[in-house]
C-alpha cells in the first residue's frame, strides 16, 4: 500500500526548514546582530539628492558648517543618511525659496496617504512601494511605511523575518482589531533609513480577513472601513507620506487602506495575462468601493496613476501593451516607466533595495539606467504630492 502523506505536517516541515535558512541568512548578511545598516553615501550622491554642486558641499565641510564626512579610500566624503538630513536643514535655513530643502508639509497641508495595489503578485508591487518610500525619506520627506501584506515582503527588505521578529505581535493588525486594539505608536518601528519608520507585517494580518464577517454579521455598528484611516489620524502631525504596501487581493485589509488613502498607485506589468487579471481587479474594486462609499466610506483622491512596472524597452509585445493602456487610461498614465533591471533583482536578494546597495556592485551602464528610471518615477510621484498640496 502507497504511503500516505500528510500534508500539513509535510509543509509545516518545509515552513521550518526553510524559515530557519532564511534567518541563518539574514545572520550571515548583516553580522553580528542580524540587523540592517545603511551605507554611507558618497559627496556626488548627496549633491545630487540636495540639487547643490559636490564643489559646494566641500566649502561647507572646510568651512566647518554642517556635518563633517568621513574621508573613505582615494578621500572620497562619505556622508551618513542622518548626516544628509542635518544638511537638509542648514541649507533650508538659507534657502530663498521654503521647501526647497525640506520638501515636506507645512501648515493646513493634510497628510499623504499613498496605497500601492495590484490584484496580481510579481507586478513589482512592494519592490515599488519600498523604493518610493526610501526615496521621499532620501528628499526629507517624514515617511512612515505600511506593510499590510501578510507575505510581507516589505517588512523583510527592511531587516524584519516576521517568524522571528514579531513573535508577539506588532503588525498594524494589534492597532486595527477590534477587541483591544493598541495605539499605532507602540507598533511603529525605526528603521535603518533616516526619516523612515515601519509598520511590519505578517501572518497575524489574516485575524483582521477572518474578524470583519464576524463583526459585521453581529451588526455591532463598527464599521471595518474606518478602521486604518482612524489609526493615521493618531499619528498624523508626524509624518508627511504614508506609504501602503497592499496584499495581492481585493480583501477586507485593501478596501480598508484604500478608504484611509488620499492617493491611489497601481503597479502594472506589460503582460496580456497581467492586463486582463487588472480588469477583473479593477472591475471588483469599482463595485465594492461602491458599496463603501454608500455605507458612508471616504472615495475622494488626490489622484489615482497607473505606474509600468518590469518593463523591457525592446520587447515588442510589451510595448503594444504599454501603448494600449495608455490610450486607453490617458494621463492617469505615469509618464515614466519601472525599467526591469537586473540591478533591481540582484539587490533583492541580499534583501537590499537600489537606494541601499553600493553601485561598485553592478557596471556602471546597470546601475546608472535602473538608477535613472525609478528617480524618474519617484519624481514624478513626488511631484504629484506636492501639487496636492498646491504647489
């Protein structure tokens, strides 16, 4: 008689196993307390997020004004992310123009709260939603980041394995239940990223997917919509931008997140497959919305853009795609594209994104054309943020 497999014991084997790899990895990467550093950023990088001349930030280091860099091989600066910040500030100081050091909200300016969505995994979804995130921190925005993806892909970019890290909760689940739900503050974690701050996912999230029916059959008057947007308003005057990281699904977490935003991005990969799987996502998040907004849920955004993600110039095919969805969606179209890169998906696996890795690693034509095209689309979002705030 054929041996008979039991798979729940089969794939909690292969969950352990795999697990335990994945921190040995993480120990072997960012030695010796498995955490996460950011590296320091060379004078021409820094010149370049501030929009000054490298000559000009030597003046200030020999002049003894603002941070002073360390002096790496062949004396190149080296500048630290708090060191960039500190810079940010003496030159707002002196700026003609306010903002333009510090881009981020002044007074009656309402918070940003930025929803990265796709029905489909491997859009590039989270991979876009880290790299906006660590860039508006890069530019002096105060950003806190979400991960309400039960995979939680995000969380692990920024150093957190969830099976080990958040052994006792943590994730914006613990702020969002309904039974004892805690304040959002004491979830919120620092990251290695100067002006970025976390909210790390995992499994737990699903108690949220699996408690909404049962509130809402009891017809206890808690409404689950409201839910995310009621805890942003607890940490409000803290931040600038709020990025969301959504799970690949049209479940209650997403109509949550999407109630709370003020602003909607949906990554899209230049696939027949990939397009028509976006119909069916967006034709089911039409109707559902529709029925939270009856129900009394906030439907109103500062904009709505669809953002190509992973896509191959050359590639005949895709280029029709991208042809066909923009005339089909106009100027909700963002004008620049997510190049695919091997620079992108060679920093993902030492769970590094393009912000954080050293360009020694690639050539430089690599780096240099991955580099250009996610500024590109970060600047393009970031100047949809600033023209909500009516600038």
């Amino acid at each position: 008689m054929k041996d008979e497999i039991r798979i729940d014991r089969l794939v909690g084997e292969h969950a352990s196993r795999l697990s335990e790899r994945l921190l040995a990895h993480r120990a072997q990467l960012f030695p010796p307390n498995a955490s996460k550093e950011l590296r320091r950023f060379t004078s021409g990088e820094v010149a370049d997020l501030l929009g000054v001349k490298d000559a000009y930030l030597r003046k200030l280091s020999l002049d003894g004004r603002g941070p002073q860099p360390e002096t790496g091989a062949g004396g190149r600066r080296l500048y630290t992310p708090q060191d960039i910040l500190e810079l940010r500030h003496l030159l707002e100081a002196g700026a003609k123009v306010p903002g333009t050091y510090l881009p981020g909200r002044r007074e009656g300016d309402h918070l940003q709260v930025v929803t990265v969505i796709n029905f489909k995994g491997g859009s590039g979804k989270t991979t876009t939603a880290a790299h906006l995130a660590q860039k508006c921190a890069l530019d002096g925005y105060r950003v806190l980041a979400i991960d309400l993806d039960p995979q939680a892909s995000l969380s692990a970019l920024h150093g957190f394995q969830p099976e080990f890290d958040l052994l006792d909760g943590g994730t914006l689940y613990d702020a969002i239940r309904y039974d004892d739900p805690v304040p959002l503050r004491s979830i919120i974690r620092k990251t290695y990223f100067t002006n970025l701050d976390l909210v790390p996912g995992n499994l737990d999230l699903m108690e949220f997917e699996h408690d909404t029916p049962r509130v809402l059959s009891a017809r206890t008057g808690q409404m689950f919509f409201t839910r995310i947007s009621e805890k942003l308003a607890e940490i409000e005057s803290d931040y600038d931008l709020v990025v969301i990281d959504c799970p690949p699904q049209l479940g209650f977490l997403t109509m949550s997140a999407l109630s709370a935003a003020t602003a909607v991005l949906v990554t899209v990969h230049p696939q027949m497959l990939d397009v028509m799987s976006m119909c069916q996502f967006l034709l089911m998040t039409s109707n559902l919305l529709g029925v939270v907004a009856d129900a009394g849920g906030n439907m109103s955004y500062d904009w709505l853009r669809y953002v190509i993600t992973r896509y191959e110039p050359g590639d005949g095919p895709q280029n029709q795609m991208v042809s066909f969805v923009r005339s089909l969606f106009g100027e909700h179209v963002l004008n620049h594209t997510v190049l695919k890169s091997t620079a992108i998906s060679d920093a993902g696996i030492t769970k590094q994104t393009l912000y954080e890795i050293d360009k020694s690693q690639f050539t430089r034509a690599t780096y240099d054309r991955a580099m250009e095209s996610l500024n590109a689309v970060n600047g393009e979002i970031e100047g949809l943020i600033q023209h909500a705030w009516g600038r």
